[in-house]
C-alpha cells in the first residue's frame, strides 16, 4: 500500500484534479476510504463513505453530496454527524459556493430518520439521536453555501426535510414519494421542522402537508411547493448544476448576508 501524507495528497491533488473536473478520488486504505477532495489548501472529507463527495468544477466552487447509506439513506447518528462535518467544513471553506445534495440510490433520495434506531432506546438515546438529526438539518439550513437538492427518488419525512432545508428543490419525474409523513409514523411534527416548511411553502400550505400526512408524487409536490421544478431523470443533475450557477453569479457577500437575515428568525428554533 502506498502511504499518502496529507502534503502529498494535497500535492497531488492539486496538480491533477482540474483534469479530473467532476470524479470523485478515492485515496488508499490508509485514509479508510473516506473521499477526499482538496480546495487549495483546505480538506473536506465526509470521513466515511457514507456520503460521497464529488468536485464538479475547476474552480472548487460546486461540491456534489451524495448521499450513501444503503438501502434507503435512512439517516442514521452516524451519517448525520458526517453531513454535519462536511457542511461545516464546507462553509469554512471560501473557494467552496454552492453544493448539490443528492443520493448514491436509484430510486431514493432518502427515508428520513432511521425508524430502526428508535426501537428498545432510552429517552436519553433517542433524544440524542435526534439532535444528531436537528443538527445536520440546522447546519444545512444555515449554511452560506448556495444549496440545490436534486430529489432522485423518495424524500419521505426526515428525507423531505432534508431537501427543504435547501434553498431549491428539483424532483426527477417518476414512482417517487416525497411528503411529511411524520403524523402518519406517530411522530408529532416538532416546531423546528413546521417553522422549517412555513418558510419553504407559507403558513397555510405547510399546514395542509403537514397534518395530512400525504405523500405526494413528483406533480403534486411541485403543485404544494415541496419542489420548485420537476425534470426528466437524466436531466436532474444538470438542471440542477444550471440552477447551482446562477445562485452563485450573485455577489458572494451580500448574498451571504441575506441569507443569514432571511433565515434568522429560525434560529430561535435551534439547538
Ligand atoms: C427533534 C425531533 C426530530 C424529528 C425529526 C423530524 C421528523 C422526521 C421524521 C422521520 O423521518 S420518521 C421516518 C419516516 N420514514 C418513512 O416512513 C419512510 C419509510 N420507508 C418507505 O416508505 C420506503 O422504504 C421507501 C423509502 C419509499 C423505499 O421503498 P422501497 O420499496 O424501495 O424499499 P423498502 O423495501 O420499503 O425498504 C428497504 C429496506 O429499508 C428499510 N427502511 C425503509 N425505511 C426505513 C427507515 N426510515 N429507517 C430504517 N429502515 C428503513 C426497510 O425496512 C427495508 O428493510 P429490510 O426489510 O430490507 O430489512
């Protein structure tokens, strides 16, 4: 195995990845297989795979997250706390602009909180598994980063909140869900997260998705506002990267501002 050392690495990087515009790297054994992709001279690994992180562009401004937790990127501690990192660290990075969200999956963009972690756990577990989850969903949120979610598949309740934490939404047409289903799995909709879609769709429509419960189809969710744009599949990913470049033309620091006095008033909401 060879051993690659960070200046190395970095070296490395450097030199060859504006030739290697949109692939991800995959650096030895040694680093765990985490992915790994260098802005000048900063670092930005999700530190598993668990998402995967893909350069786009030249200039380092797009990142691409994918998310990876198979069967259903149901989000577990585990995958919250590296989204968490990864947006930090992105937002720490000035050549870094905008970021995609998406999924490794075919059919799933993501299931939401992972149902699976809640059976036979103490109050105190689950209470600090959520805020696992509340705070993955704060940092994206808040982050200075221009953010598109390209909806690939389903985005069910927690999955559904992920994408509204974005500034745009674009959902692939298809046999796909996307909706608030939370009232539904017997989860009263914490206010964080109601207070979250007023913003993305208005008090009155937030409601009705809300306290319905529905899952709606790509049409649907567009008719609500869940979604800003619903594309063919193949066409997701550069709609979205076309959407990504204009938010970025914007002057970086009075975008920067407005959007941290846009979304203000949520914090009150935070951890
Ligand atoms: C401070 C408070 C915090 C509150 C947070 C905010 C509120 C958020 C709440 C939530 O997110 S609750 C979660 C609600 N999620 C769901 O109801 C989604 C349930 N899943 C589905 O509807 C479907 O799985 C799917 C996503 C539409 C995909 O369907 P598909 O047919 O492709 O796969 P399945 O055969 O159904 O599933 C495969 C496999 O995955 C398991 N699984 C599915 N969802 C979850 C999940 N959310 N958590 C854990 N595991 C999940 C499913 O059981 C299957 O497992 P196996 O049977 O193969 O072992």
């Amino acid at each position: 195995m060879v051993k690659v050392n960070v200046d190395m690495a970095s070296s490395f990087i450097r030199a060859v990845l504006p030739r290697l515009a949109c692939r991800h790297l995959k650096i030895g054994n040694n680093c765990n297989g985490r992915y790994l992709y260098g802005c000048n001279k900063r670092w930005v690994s999700s530190g598993s795979d668990l998402v995967q992180v893909e350069q786009d562009d030249s200039d380092n401004e797009i990142v691409v997250l994918k998310m990876n937790v198979k069967p259903v990127n149901a989000c577990t501690a585990e995958f919250n706390n590296a989204m968490t990192k990864l947006i930090k660290d992105l937002d720490a990075d000035e050549q870094s602009k905008g970021l995609i969200l998406t999924s490794t999956l075919p059919n799933v963009f993501s299931a939401g909180l992972q149902l699976t972690a809640l059976h036979g756990k103490s109050y105190d577990e689950i209470k600090e598994y959520f805020s696992t989850f509340q705070t993955m969903a704060h940092t994206l949120f808040t982050s200075r980063l221009a953010t598109v979610a390209a909806i690939n598949g389903h985005a069910i309740a927690g999955g559904c909140v992920i994408a509204l934490c974005c500034e745009y939404r674009v959902m692939a047409e298809g046999k796909f869900h996307n909706g608030l289903n939370e009232v539904i799995v017997g989860i009263p909709m914490p206010a964080w997260v109601s207070a979250y879609t007023v913003y993305a769709l208005g008090t009155n429509t937030a409601e009705k998705v809300i306290l319905s419960g529905k899952k709606h189809t790509p049409r649907e969710a567009l008719q609500v506002g869940l979604v800003d744009q619903v594309v063919p599949p193949d066409d997701l990913i550069q709609v979205s990267k076309n959407i990504l470049s204009d938010l970025i033309k914007v002057g970086d620091y009075p975008r920067r501002l407005s959007k941290e006095r846009l979304r203000k008033e949520l914090l009150m909401f935070s951890l």
